[in-house]
C-alpha cells in the first residue's frame, strides 16, 4: 500500500494566481502527485468550473441553520468541492476554533462526502516549553475515526520562514501516525506545512512519513508551486 504525495495550496485570503485556471497550470495534478487548491469561498466555483480539485479553508458541521457569515459541509458539497481544511491554525487562532469544533467540522466533512484535511501543530510558546508532543496528541485525539489527510504545522513555522530540522519534522510525523488508530496508520497522509518552499522542500518531502505539503505563500507563485509538485513526484511512501 503507497501513499502518493499531496501537494495542497492554501491560498488563504488572496485572490486566485494568475495563470492557475490555464489547461496547463501548475495547480492540476500530474503523474504520482495529487493537488489540491484552497480557495476563497468567492473563488470556490471558478476553480471547480476550471476543473482543479478544489477544497474551502473551512466549513460549519450542521447542514443549515442560524449562523450569519458561515457556509456548511453539505453546500460545499453540493458546488462541487472535494475537500475542506478543518483547523487551520489561523481559524483556531482568529476565529476561537477548538479541538473540539474542528472535530465535528471533520467529521460533518466526511458525512457530507469532502475529504478533511486537518490540521495541528503547536506555537512556539509550546515548542519552548516541550509540549509540542502533548498538544498535538490532544489534538488528534479529539478527532473521529474517518479516514482524512492530516497537516501537521508548526505554528512558529507559519509564514515566518523558521522551519523545523528535518529530525523535528521526522520524529512529530511519526509520533502523529502512531496515534492514529492502527488500520490508518498506514494508509493516511500526514502533510507537512510552515514555511515550505523549493529551496527547503527537497529533504523534508523525502522524509519517510511526510507524504507532502500544505503550502502557503509559496503556493501563490505558480513557478514554485510547480517546482513543489517537481520534488515530490516519484516520492510514494508505504
Ligand atoms: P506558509 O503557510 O507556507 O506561508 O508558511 C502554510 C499554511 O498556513 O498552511
């Protein structure tokens, strides 16, 4: 059983890159890697009409009801989305998420047919104070028992151009796997996300559990995003 890399651009709130919707774009898939692109909800439609595998940044559990400024699981589904980011930490940090919403965003996902691409990663404060393993635990504790593609993002990594050692990365994505119940150890995608770009990518995407990026700033530039998927092509892990 492999694990092909996933390369997902979290376009976060900008406009979509110019020369993303072309046939020929960087953002499609190509052989033995997969995208995803993480869009605005205003931009959502475009990039499904283009034919590029779209995912929300986030999206409410319930199906419907009294939530001003918020868009359900079940209506991404419906315009055609393949997958929802659950928790990113910009939501946790600016929109008061918390484990255990982000869960139920999660696993509202799945019901609703998106693939949830989750989340975690500790701030530096925690890093400092060793409680990066004790806090992602609990972060991937709380979520349910579907099958999803995990993201682990050192906060501190976010944008800043700081990244962890490939020791770091390596020692976090293996401790992730191990806590995730047996039967998807194997088979679920941990991506790593902080700070990702061509000139580090190479050693972190070959790193035994990283099984690919989600990628920032970086994914907003079409040429380093294509050197991205480069990297990660041919890097199918067991
Ligand atoms: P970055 O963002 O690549 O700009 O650090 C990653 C993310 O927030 O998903």
């Amino acid at each position: 059983m492999h694990r092909s890399p996933l390369i997902a651009a979290n376009w976060k709130m900008y406009p979509i890159p110019e020369g993303a919707l072309a046939p020929d774009s960087a953002y499609r898939p190509r052989a033995g890697v997969e995208t995803l692109v993480f869009a605005t909800f205003l931009d959502l439609t475009t990039c499904i009409e283009a034919g590029l595998p779209t995912g929300a940044q986030c999206g409410h559990p319930e199906e419907k009801g009294a939530h001003t400024g918020d868009v359900s699981m079940a209506m991404l589904k419906k315009i055609g989305c393949a997958a929802v980011l659950c928790g990113h930490s910009e939501r946790r940090k600016d929109h008061g998420e918390e484990d255990r919403f982000i869960a139920e965003q999660a696993d509202a996902a799945s019901r609703f047919g998106l693939h949830p691409v989750v989340c975690v990663g500790e701030t530096e404060t925690e890093r400092k104070s060793r409680r990066h393993k004790s806090v992602v635990e609990r972060q991937i504790k709380a979520l349910p028992h579907h099958l999803m593609t995990i993201a682990y993002e050192p906060v501190w990594s976010i944008g800043t151009g700081v990244i962890p050692s490939l020791d770091q990365i390596q020692e976090m994505h293996a401790f992730i796997r191990s806590l995730l119940p047996p039967a998807r150890q194997k088979v679920t995608r941990i991506l790593y996300g902080g700070s990702l770009k061509p000139d580090n990518a190479e050693g972190i995407l070959a790193l035994p559990d990283v099984d690919g990026g989600l990628v920032g700033g970086a994914s907003l530039k079409p040429e380093s995003f294509a050197e991205l998927m480069r990297l990660a092509q041919g890097a199918p892990k067991k």
